[in-house]
C-alpha cells in the first residue's frame, strides 16, 4: 500500500485527477463525504488530504510515503526528503515586489515583510545584503503601502494584487511548481511502488510539459 499525502484544494484536486488517469484512482475520493483517509486496496493506494503546508512534513516523518508539495514549502521548510519529479503545474514564481517606480536604497538595512523569512533569507545573504525580516501571516501586500517594509517577499502569480495596490516585482527569486516527494526510507522499502507511480507519471505526463 503506497500512502499518498494531497494538498487540500485545488492543487490537490487536479494531482488526484492526474494519478488517477494513470491508474492509481481511488472512486471513494470523489463521493460527497468528510472523510480524509481514502483507500483504494485493488489499486493498492491510500490518499489523505492535508493542508498544502503540512504535506513536507507527513512525507519527511513517514506517515506518508509520497506526497505533492509547492517548491516554495520545499525552499521554506527544507524537509528531509527526496524531490522526484517536477509535475509542471500550480506554477507562480517567489518575487521580490515594492511601491511602484521605487527603488530601495542600497546603502541601509532592508526591511523584508515575508511569509517565507527563510527564502527572503537566503536570497539576501547570496547578494551579501542586510535585511531585516518582518514575519506575516495575512496580506503582506500593506506592509510596504504603510512604510513598514521596504520591499515584500512573496509568491506572484498573475500580479494582479500587486498593480491594484501600486506595486510591482522588482525581480524575480525562483519559480515555483507542484513537486512529486518521497520519504527516504519508504523510497528504499518501498522502492518498487514509488518507482512504478514515478515511472508512469513520467511517461504520460513528460509529453504534455
């Protein structure tokens, strides 16, 4: 039985419609229930729903084999585990925005509004700068607007957010998209199982990348 970690949401529901149209579906999965555990025993896979930023750390811990995880919780989080297959999809890119037509000067400490104080991190040591990080949870689009950040750290997808708030991406820090992951030690027990999945996710979805 290869257990299989989803993210909640959209991501989720389109990498299970992928598996599934490889053979590895599980019909339980699309009846009108609560349930987060999902067994398919014929096509020996059980699937849980977990919220997209606790997927890394079910894998890394064993309690599932194999899961798929944004690039950018990979980068943030730096779990133990093995990054497989980049399955093109939910892509955005991590960006570097700030007021529109401002430029932060060079010469003082920067001030980074970031739900991702780890990449903000490493990306301003590789350019030898120094920052100061201001953790958030919700909109940090406002930090900048109010002077309390000089830029923000954050993912970008159509931008749209930041031109109705007179902001722009200054540069891009990496791009982002759904990665296929497995535990170390499930990979080496269970290293037929993962393979095959491996295999035939490379095969059928390879040609439409």
């Amino acid at each position: 039985m290869l257990n299989i970690a989803l993210p909640k949401g959209r991501l989720g529901e389109k990498v299970y419609a992928m598996f599934s149209s490889i053979g590895y579906g599980c019909p339980e999965m699309l009846e009108d229930n609560r349930k987060l555990i999902f067994t398919n025993e014929e096509n020996g896979v059980r699937y849980f729903w977990a919220k997209p930023s606790d997927v890394a750390v079910y894998v890394e811990r064993g309690a599932a084999d194999v899961g798929v995880v944004g690039k950018d919780i990979l980068l943030e989080s730096e779990p133990d585990v093995y990054e497989l297959y980049d399955l093109d999809i939910g892509k955005c890119r991590m960006a570097v925005a700030g007021i529109k037509g401002e430029r932060p000067a060079s010469d003082k400490t920067l001030r980074v509004a970031t739900k991702f104080p780890n990449i903000a991190r490493n990306y301003y040591n590789s350019k030898s700068r120094d920052i100061e990080i201001i953790k958030l949870h919700g909109s940090i689009e406002i930090a900048p607007i109010l002077k309390m950040s000089d830029v923000i750290v954050d993912i970008v997808e159509t931008g749209t957010t930041l031109r109705e708030n007179n902001l722009e991406p200054y540069e891009t820090i990496v791009d982002i998209s759904a990665r296929f992951i497995a535990n170390k030690a499930s990979y080496k027990f269970k290293y037929d199982e993962t393979s095959r999945l491996l295999e035939k996710m490379k095969e059928n979805f390879d040609k439409k990348k």
